[in-house]
C-alpha cells in the first residue's frame, strides 16, 4: 500500500518543502555512497578472503611437501645410522678377524721357534754327547796304542 499524504504548510511551505526536499535527496545520495562503500568494502573484503585462502592453501601445500621432505630425511638419516652401525660392524668383525689371524700366526711363530730351540738344544747335547764319546773312544784307543806302542818297544827290547 502506497499512501500520499499532503501536507499545507500555507506561505513559505514550498522552500521548506524544496530544502526538505534537497536534504532528502542529499541523505538518499549519501545512503547510496554509504551502500556503495559498504558493497566496496564486503567485494574487497570477499577478495582479500580468497587471497588468504589461497595463500592458506599454499602454506598447507608447502607444509605437507615439508613435512614429506622432512620424513624423508629422518627415514634417509635412519637408514644412513643403520648403515654405519652395519659398516661399523662389519669393518669390526674383519679387524678382530685380523687380529684372531695374527694372533694365531704369532703362536705358530712362538711354537715353531720353541721347536726350533729345543731341537737346537738336543742337538747340541746329542753333538755334546757324541764328542763325549769319541772323545772317550779316542782316549782309549789312545791308550790302548801307546800300550801296544809300549809292548812293542818292550817286546823288542826283551828280543
């Protein structure tokens, strides 16, 4: 329903209604640019959301790929302290395996040089023994010449 109502003011009343009529226009002129920054302000807002959910979106993409990458970092470092405990391990076990082989050969070398000493020393004894002996056998058969030489010389002289 749309009423028109008409107000007599009597003389003057059309420059109020004229004023009236202008301040009317002028707070409608003013509620249009009012509207209209408020319209600009919720379009530039609407705007700058878009722009933060798409940085948002952004950030969260950097941050899984960071995330991944850092992951992969921990699984290769796991992987890299796994390997060294294994080449660790590994260059261990072949140095005490060294170590076993030289110790073994030092043995052998200790054992071998005992042998080689108490050979030297019964053949040192054995040549001891045997000079003993001949030399034994040569003093009775040093004796028994100059006895024979004596008997001779005795029997040629009793002749």
């Amino acid at each position: 329903m749309n009423r028109k109502i008409h107000v007599w003011f009597g003389k003057g009343s059309w420059k109020f209604l004229n004023e009236w009529k202008e301040n009317l226009l002028s707070l409608s002129d003013l509620l249009d640019n009012r509207k209209q920054r408020i319209l600009n302000t919720i379009r530039n807002s609407e705007e700058l959301r878009g722009g933060a959910i798409e940085q948002l979106e952004k950030a969260r993409t950097r941050l899984r790929k960071v995330e991944m990458e850092a992951d992969q970092f921990r699984v290769n470092g796991y992987s890299e302290i796994e390997r060294e405990r294994l080449n660790f391990i590994n260059s261990t076990s072949k140095t005490l395996k060294q170590l076993e082989n030289y110790k073994n050969e030092t043995i052998n070398f200790e054992q071998q040089r005992a042998i080689n000493q108490v050979r030297q020393l019964v053949f040192q004894q054995a040549l001891q023994g045997a000079l003993g002996t001949l030399s034994s056998c040569l003093n009775n058969e040093l004796h028994l010449r100059t006895i024979r030489a004596n008997i001779g010389m005795l029997g040629a002289i009793t002749d």
